[in-house]
C-alpha cells in the first residue's frame, strides 16, 4: 500500500503505483477535471507522473500560483513551437513562467520579430492549441541531448553543465524541448493567448554575451480571464508613475546628472516631506532616536560588515583620494554606520534597546536595462533604523515593529498584503555570513511574532539577506500587482563583525541583537507605488497641493492670499491660481492636477469672509466660513489611524 499525505494531513491508501490524477479522481472528479499540476515531495511534477513510495501531494489548480506557474511555462513551449514554424533558423534558449505569464528568449538571426507579427503568432498558437497535446517528459542521455541539439549554441551550454540522469526532454504535438517539467496535462486547456510584447535580453543576463529577443506572453484557460487581464493593463498604463510623475511634477530624470539618479521637483519633495514626517512622529513615539551618517565611507567599512565581499564587485567602484591606498565607497547600506554610531559609547543592558533612525541615502549600481522609473534606480533613501537590544528584549522589540509597519499601510490604505518569512536556502548556506545557531535563533524570532501578531503570513527559502532572515510585507496594489514595500530583520551576526557589546546584569560583556527595519522600503519605491495605487489622488493629508485657492477675476487676488494665509497657519498648503482665465477653465485644469480642493472666491465671497468649496470627484460643497473649511478639511483628512493609542 502507498500512503498519500495530503496538505490537511489526511492520509489516502492506494495499492501499487499512483499519480496525482489517481489521487484527483479519488476525492471527486470535479477536482480531478480542475487539476493541472502537482508537487509531490516538495518537486512541482505532472499529473501523470508515477508516484511509487509514501509521499506528500497537493494537488494545483489554476487558483493556485505553482498551478499558474506550470500553466504559463507549458504556455511558452507552445510559443516557442509557434515562433519555430514561422522562423525555422531560429535557436531557442529558455522559457520560464513569470510572476505574470512567461516569456522565451530566442535567437532570431538574421530575422526579426515585431508587433506586426504578433497575430500571426496568437492565432497559430491558439490553433496548435486546439489540438489537445498531451506534454509527454522523458529522460535523454547526455550525449544523446547534445547530438539533438548540436547546431544550438544556448541548449549545448546548458546541456553541458547537467549530468546524466538529470535530462529530461518534453514533447507535445510535433515540438520538443529541453526542460525539467512542471506541465499541464494538455495543451487543450490554453483556451486565450496574448503575446504582450519584445524586447532585447543578454543571454544569461551578462551583457558581454549575445542579445536575444525576450518574447513576452501571457495565457489563460478562458477568453474573459485574458479581457480582463488586458483591461488591467491599460489601467496600469494610466496609472503609470512615470507618466504621472511627470504630470503632476513630482520628479524627473536629467542624463546629464546620470541614469537612476531622480531629481525631486517641489510637489514631489512636499510629498516626501509629509511623509517623513509622519514616520518621524510615529518613531518618536516609539522611541527612536535619529542619527545622521555621511553618504561615503572608507572601504574597509564594508569589508567588515561584509557587504565588499558580497556585493563589491556589483556596486559603483571605490573612490580613490590623493592619498596613497586610501579608498572610500558611496555607501550601499547604513546598517555598518549605525553599528559604528552604537560603538561610541559604553552600553549597559538598562540602557538597551536603542533605536536608531535615519531617511538615509544609499547608491547601488543597478544595470541601465533594469532601470525603472522609481522603483528601480542607482540613488535612493530608505526609512532605515536599526535597534539594538538584548536576546531577552528581541520578541517585543520586533513585535513592536511589525505594529509600526501596521500603522504605515494602515494609514496610507495598504490593507491586502502578506508577510513573506523569508529564510535562507538551506542547501546554499555558503551565500550567508553567521553560525547555524545564530540563524535557528534569528529564524525563530521571525516565525514566533509574526504567529503571535496573527499575520497571514507564507514561507520563502533563498530570500534571507546575507547577514539574517526577514519578514517581508508583501502588498497588493489597487490592480491586484504584488510589491515588496516593508521588510523587518532579525541579525545575530553584523554585531559580531563589528564586535559590538553591552554589560549585562552580571557585569559581563554580552552581544546585542540587532533589528533591521525599514516600513516604507525605499522613500523612491514607495512613492512610486503609492503613485500607482491611488493614481495620483493621494490621502488628503498626504496632497502636496491641497488647495488652490481661483479668484474669479484679479481684484479678488488679495483677498486670495489673505485666505491661503490663513490656511498655510492651520498647515493646509495650497496654492493660488491668479491667470486671466474663465473659472471654469481653472476648474478644469485643477481637477487634471488633482488637486482635492477648488475654492473660488469674488464680491460675496471677500464681503462675507467666506469661501465656496468644491472637492474634487464630489463638486460643489457650497459656501463657507474659512473657520468651518478648517474643521471639515481636519475631519476629512484624517487617517482613521492612531499610531500608539
């Protein structure tokens, strides 16, 4: 008998060999129609592959991300099958499922593929589909692999790095492949198909090898799931913080300062402003301190924190000074500083935790082709604080932070995410610095207060820093898109390196713990996320312009600026629109710049010492005192949260 462990931990008994699909029909023939994917032991596998010892399965459907996953990686064969009967010369490479559909990476030649030929290959791919192929896996020897694919320079070099036994080709209809597995029973189920878009990719990512063509796409097993998808995507569009961005004059990109270096313009600089602020208020509260650390460092800073080691040859290269041997680097992390800040006085276990905070500015040296408006670029400033604290202090000084993290989504109306713990690869361990026992004791700390905080929390191997494990705060955006915003970390070994003590109760010198956190991520990410999400209509305590104030013709400008006085003191900022222009053209514009308020103010208005409010998306509000505007707008633009309380 073979005994199936199921995700419940329910036990199913069948005799002689079994797969997944017999474990489907087992419980109703409604799942087993629905099952397009399975992991047994841990190893994503067909439906139809032999299961011939007590295993764990569960079963995947298109519901789920690994079902999804297998759907869109069988997608891309029928792609790369498609793009094979139109270019015959050209040389596959690979094809992975992406977090939203797939893309296969092909060497065209001499040929070229453009947005014209998309169709052609739509309607050949849904036609193959048609046929209901069943993708059949299959081992292949080595040399057997590299005689198929001799005159294919990508495959051959992939093939080269595998042993025998590690082989496996995959054939559906008259295609074949190489790949590991992971697929759908048949091609019937690809019912609507989109190739989204081509762009050039380095083999392998390393821009000294040759370029290929990315061909984008996308899949799903019916037609509305794809008209939906397409929708959101011209929502995004719309959406964009870049093109918002510029719209509304929050930042801007110069060649001439360099890529990835944003320059903020004075309604983006307001809106960071607000932002930290309301962060700096917040951490005062909870007891942080803010520090300052310059944006270089010596080199041997990073040596020791072990940051040169990992990331030096990726990062902008050291600045040499006139002084023979003397290097310096613009700093990537601030976390070496603040040891540095902890190490400048003697600390007793009474003096602990410390909390230190800082809007820091880091640099990296990110390729120019993963350049990204906001979220990916060379110069950014992150939320950045570092605790230091006892073993004993650990659980509740993290806990306290996740309710900080809590309070910043809250306020801003993040409320669909998930905390992704974040662990380390436990068959890679050479990528970490540290002691097994310090990270058992890290990765416990982690799994213990997020338990206890009752967060919908998932598990990821291979996504710790070097230095420690994390709790990620992974958000869903208005459109449904996952972003990676907070991140808390626990690390044992950076007070290590930078032998970092305090006295304990029993006159001895103990190692503090020490907590990375960051709510926001990077002030640049943030922004461009919040951007997206709202679409640029921000939290109405968060608006760089709040108001603007339109005289309905010049003699009434004084009265204006009395009014915006009057509001800057109650800190309403806003501006003053005093062009020669209709209202109602004033009206407009304001609305295009989303500017939440429009007061319009003429004869009666200046006589009465009254304003007549208009907001956007709800129009007119009627006429009021400027006394009782200041109470509406404070009641209007609460959060609803009270960090603390």
């Amino acid at each position: 008998m073979i005994k199936i462990t199921l995700p419940d931990q329910s036990v199913r008994e069948f005799e002689g060999e079994v797969t997944p699909l017999d474990v489907a029909k087992s419980i109703s023939e409604g799942l087993a129609r629905n099952t397009i994917s399975a992991v047994v032991n841990g190893t994503q596998v067909e439906t139809t592959t032999p299961i011939t010892t007590d295993s764990t399965v569960q079963l995947l459907t298109w519901n789920d991300d690994l079902g999804k996953k297998a759907f869109w990686h069988s997608s891309a064969h029928l792609l790369a099958q498609a793009i094979l009967e139109f270019y015959p010369n050209a040389k596959l490479t690979i094809g992975p499922a992406i977090e939203n559909g797939f893309y296969y990476d092909v060497d065209f030649g001499d040929e070229s593929l453009s947005e014209k030929d998309f169709e052609k290959i739509e309607k050949k791919v849904l036609e193959n589909a048609k046929k209901g192929s069943t993708f059949s896996l299959y081992p292949v020897s080595k040399e057997e692999a590299l005689k198929t694919y001799a005159d294919n320079p990508y495959k051959v070099e992939l093939i080269s790095n595998l042993n025998d036994g590690e082989i496996t080709f995959v054939t559906h209809d008259n295609f074949t492949d190489l790949c590991r597995g992971g697929h759908i029973p048949n091609t019937g189920i690809v019912k609507a198909f989109k190739v989204l878009n081509a762009a050039g990719a380095y083999w392998r990512g390393n821009e000294n090898n040759p370029q290929l063509t990315r061909v984008y796409g996308i899949s799903f097993p019916k037609q509305k799931d794809l008209t939906e998808y397409l929708e959101r995507l011209e929502e995004a569009k719309r959406r964009d913080h870049r093109k918002l961005g510029k719209e509304l004059g929050i930042f801007a990109f110069s060649e001439k300062v360099g890529q990835g270096l944003p320059l903020w313009l004075p309604k983006g600089t307001a809106l960071r402003k607000k932002l930290e602020n309301f962060l700096s208020e917040a951490q005062k509260k909870a007891g942080y301190e803010f520090v300052m650390t310059p944006h270089i460092g010596a080199k041997q800073l990073y040596v020791t924190s072990g940051h040169w080691d990992k990331y030096g040859a990726d990062s902008f290269q050291p600045i040499k000074t006139p002084n023979e041997g003397e290097e310096f680097m613009l700093k990537p992390m601030n976390c070496p500083h603040h040891c540095e800040i902890y190490k400048t006085s003697q600390w007793s276990y009474k003096d602990l935790p410390k909390r230190y905070a800082e809007f820091g500015t880091v640099y990296r040296y990110e390729q120019s082709g993963e350049l990204h408006g906001l979220t990916r670029v060379r110069g950014f400033t992150q939320d950045d604080a570092h605790l230091f604290c006892t073993p004993d202090q650990l659980m509740d000084e993290f806990k306290k932070t996740i309710d900080l993290v809590l309070y910043v989504f809250g306020s801003l109306g993040f409320a669909d995410f998930t905390a992704q713990i974040s662990l380390r690869d436990p068959e890679n361990k050479e990528k970490y610095i540290g002691s097994d026992e310090n990270w058992e004791k890290a990765e416990n700390a982690i799994v213990t207060a997020a338990t206890e905080k009752g967060l919908n929390t998932v598990t990821e191997y291979g996504e710790a820093a070097f230095y420690g494990p994390k709790l990620d705060f992974m958000v869903k955006d208005a459109l449904g898109r996952k972003w990676q915003l907070g991140t808390i970390q626990v690390d044992y070994n950076l007070p290590e390196r930078f032998d970092l003590t305090y006295t304990g109760n029993d006159n001895e010198k103990h190692r503090p713990v020490m907590i990375h956190r960051a709510p926001f991520g990077s002030m640049e990410r943030f922004i461009a996320i919040l951007i997206e999400n709202t679409a640029g209509d921000f939290p109405l305590w968060l608006a760089p312009d709040q108001f603007i104030i339109l005289p309905i013709s010049e003699k009434y400008v004084d009265y204006s600026k009395k009014v915006s006085q009057l509001l800057e003191n109650h800190d309403i900022s806003g501006l003053i629109d005093d062009r020669n222009e209709k209202t109602g053209k004033k009206i407009r514009d304001a609305e295009l710049k989303k500017i939440p308020f429009m007061l319009v103010v003429g004869e009666n208005e200046e006589k009465d010492g009254t304003i007549s409010v208009r907001r956007r998306g709800e129009g007119d509000l009627g006429v009021m005192k400027i006394e009782d505007f200041v109470t509406y707008f404070k009641e209007a633009s609460k959060t609803g949260f009270e960090f603390g309380a």
